[in-house]
C-alpha cells in the first residue's frame, strides 16, 4: 500500500470504485448488445483488409476480458490485485486513482453515441460493404474513430484504478492496436473501394482520436 510520503487509496475504497467500474462494464455491454441488433444487410465485401489475430481476435481481450477479470478481483478480492508488488506506488497517485471513474464514465458515454450513430454499419472487420455508407455525424463529426478512443479510456481506468502493471501494459498494448486498425480502415476507406476523395476530405476535417484543434 505504501508508506511515508507514498499515497494511495484505502483497499475499502479500491473495493468500492471496482464494483463501479465492474457495473459500468455491465451495463455498456447490455446497451451496446442492444444496439448492435440494429445492424442492417449492406450486402457483399467490396473490399477488406487482413487484420490477423492480434488486431481482431486478441483485442476484444484487451479492452473487456483482462479489465474485467483484474476488476472482478479488485471488487471481490482487492488484496489480490491492489498493494502487491504489481503495482505503482509513487507520489501523488491517489490523484490519477481519483480519475478512474470520471475517464471510464466520459469513455462509455462517447462509445454508446458512436455505437448509436454507426449502428447500422458497426463491423468487427475491417472491410467495406456494398451499401455502406460515410457517416460523418453525431461524434464521428470531429472523431475518425470516436469508438477507439472511448475504448482507450474506458481500458485506461481501470489501469489508472489499481495502477496494476498488467493492465497498464494491457492499455499501452490496446493503444498500439486501436492505432494500427485505425491507420488500415483509413487506408481501405480512402480508397477507390472505399470512399475515396471523399474520406480523403473528411480526414482533412477531423482528428484520429480527437478534435482536431
């Protein structure tokens, strides 16, 4: 836990915020379920890109299974997860502790109304469909992929939480994907199977994963 001049927050309160963040990853599952039921038949591939296990199977188990898991600990067993020798103790952390619920609630709250904007063209793939269509609405407004960076945060919090050298490592790990799948839907949209100078214009417009300023 530390000591002297090293503060962090009591085990009762880590308990506490890790039931809230473990309600909230339950909720935004249950909500974005129900809103991934409204996808529509777009029709066949136009074009894709490969993706491979990292970018695709292993990234759902970044952002959900290893938070939740670490989570789940911190709420039932926080001793396991929180004051071992996993995890950051330095100056002042109680302050970045102190944002993990506000960052998780900020990246829920941006991932549903992107989730809601996309929902008719929410894919796992990477691909391009023969009805897609650019939406530059809602989020997607001033965000490339307003989605990626709800993500981020949301990954981030818990990280922030219990300062837990796995899932910090878990965040940089998701950044490094949600950049490179960022970058290959880029490229395809971009394209002529895509949208081509259409999208080009749009990313001139707005950012990757903020506002452009």
């Amino acid at each position: 836990m530390g000591g002297g001049e090293i503060d962090v927050f009591d085990i009762w309160v880590v308990r506490v915020l890790s039931v809230l963040l473990l309600v909230g990853e339950i909720i935004y599952s249950i909500l974005m379920s129900f809103f991934r039921r409204e996808r529509k038949n777009l029709g066949s591939i136009k074009a894709s890109k490969h993706t491979g296990f990292i970018l695709n199977q292993f990234f759902p188990f970044l952002v959900i299974g290893l938070p939740c898991i670490v989570i789940l600990l911190g709420a039932a067993m926080p001793s396991w997860v929180y004051g071992t020798l996993l995890n950051l103790h330095f100056t002042g952390a109680e302050y970045l502790q102190a944002t993990s619920v506000p960052l998780f609630s900020i990246g829920a709250i941006l991932g549903g109304w992107s989730e809601w904007t996309m929902r008719p063209f929410m894919r796992p793939s990477i691909e391009v469909m023969e009805k897609h269509e650019l939406v530059t609405r809602g989020p997607y407004s001033h965000i490339r992929h307003p989605l990626y960076t709800s993500i981020m945060l949301m990954t981030l919090a818990p990280a922030l939480l219990l300062l837990h050298i796995v899932l910090v490592m878990g965040f940089l790990a998701c950044v490094c994907i949600a950049y490179r799948r960022a970058v290959l839907e880029e490229e395809l949209l971009a394209s002529e199977e895509g949208f081509g100078k259409d999208y080009s214009d749009y990313m001139k417009k707005t950012g990757r994963f903020l506002p452009r300023l």
